[in-house]
C-alpha cells in the first residue's frame, strides 16, 4: 500500500539514491526495454507474432531441425524490425550509467542487440543474439547481418556451403543457454550490491533467479515495469512505469 500513495518524483529520487550509494551495480532487462523501440515481446501472445503459429512451438529447437523453413516465415517480420530498430530513451540511460561507472554490466534477455546500438559495453545476452549464425550441420559460424538481409528479400532459410541450415544465435525454445555468458550473470548476479531490473516480468529462467541470486548477497533491488513481477514484495524500490520515461529521468539526477 505504501508505494501505491508514493508519487513517481519520490520514487525516483529513491532509485537515484540507492544508485549512488551502491559499489557495484547491475542491470536485468527484459522485453520492456525493447518494445519502446518497436520490438514486440515474442512470449507475450498480444505480440501478434501468436496469430498463425504458436512461438513455443515454431521456435523451437526441435521444429527448426525438422522444418527450419517454418521457422523463417515467422521470424521474418520479427527479424525485419530487429535489424532496423533503433535504441531507445531506456537504452540510451542505461549506457550512460555504464559510461558514469554507475552499472558494471548488464544482463539481458534480449536477442536484438539494441545496448550495443546504444553504446552499452558489458553485455550479457543470456537468451543469444542475431549478429551471428551457426550451421547446424558442420558448425560453421558466419555474421548474420547479410544474411538477414538476403533472407528478408528471398524469404528462404539461409543455406551453408556443406548443405545445412545456418540457425540465428538467439537461443530458441528447448535449446541449452550460452554456458559461459550464464556463468558470467550468475556471478554479475551474486556480485553486485545493488540489481536493477527494468523492462523484465521476470517470468522465464534464467532472468527469473538472478534477483534471487543477488539477494542472498545481500544486494538491494530497483525493478522498473509496467507490469507486476513476483519479485516485487522483496524489491526495495518498485516503479510500475514506462522505462524509456523513468530511467532518464533517474539518470539525470545522478551526478556527472
Ligand atoms: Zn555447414
């Protein structure tokens, strides 16, 4: 009840002095930080991308090996938008508390690539990315760029040499996470003094642990979200709002 009658302005002066009291901060993101930027939440089924196929089943492992091409027609509008997005206020604030030294890394469930865009140096794409893609027959690795963009205009599955399907390195449902990119955020997660999620419902694993990984530390929370996550009765700080409105106006107050 109390954060209900909490105005935004406090909250946010909150979240700015909990960032500057901390050591070493980190940062979870998830589909929020990105829909500002047009890019739907795939796992929501209001993305519209559920209306012919359902994605837990196209885009998954398992049907990529038996029919990739399946696969391809419904990634292509998602892919469209992700190779021309751009980063947005959110992304922006937060590559500018990387540069202050404010945040050491951040770890995210987003494949677009978008912190990069935006300056953003410590990484963690715990869910893969689209800049490269694997043959999944010789393993063979290549950048993805051109061949999106090939695809975006034939619509075919990208072909290797040897003959085999080359598969985006966005992990897709059923597949193993990056082991060492997991292990680098578990320890980002049980390091840090101070976890900020934003953007993240914290409804899928691994993102879903990693504030309880970095309480055990003893570390405080900052969640920015539209939408309540379960972790939101053991957050110091909860802000049920627009991250590409609420993270620039904490950086702001924070020291240069
Ligand atoms: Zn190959």
């Amino acid at each position: 009840m109390e954060q209900v009658l909490v105005s935004l302005e406090d909250q946010i002066e909150r979240a700015v002095d909990l960032i500057r009291r901390a050591h070493y901060a980190v940062a979870l993101t998830g589909a929020g930080v990105s829909t500002p930027s047009g890019i739907p939440d795939f796992r929501s089924p209001t993305s519209g991308l559920w209306e012919k196929d359902n994605p837990m089943v196209v885009a998954s492992i398992t049907s990529f090996r038996a029919n990739p091409q399946v696969f391809y027609n419904w990634l292509r509008p998602l892919a469209e938008l992700i190779l021309y997005a751009q980063p947005n206020p959110a992304h922006l604030a937060l590559a500018d508390l990387e540069q202050r030294g404010l945040i050491k890394a951040i770890i995210t469930q987003n494949i677009d690539g978008l912190h990069q865009k935006a300056g953003s140096r410590c990484v963690l794409e715990v869910h893969g990315h689209m800049r490269q893609a694997t043959c999944i027959r010789c393993y063979k690795q290549v950048p993805a760029n051109s061949l999106v963009a090939r695809f975006l205009l034939t619509g075919e599955a990208p072909c290797c040499e040897c003959g085999g399907v080359f598969k985006p390195d966005a992990i897709l449902f059923g597949e193993q996470l990056p082991v060492r990119v997991l292990n680098r955020a578990i320890a980002e997660a049980r390091r840090c003094d101070l976890l900020l999620v934003a953007g993240s419902s914290l409804h899928v694993v691994p993102a879903a642990d990693i504030p309880f990984l970095a309480a055990e530390n003893g570390a405080n929370t900052i969640i920015v979200n539209l939408e309540p996550t379960d972790f939101d009765p053991r957050a110091d700080l909860v802000i049920h709002g627009d991250v590409a409105e609420v993270l620039p106006r904490i950086v702001e107050l924070l020291p240069g």
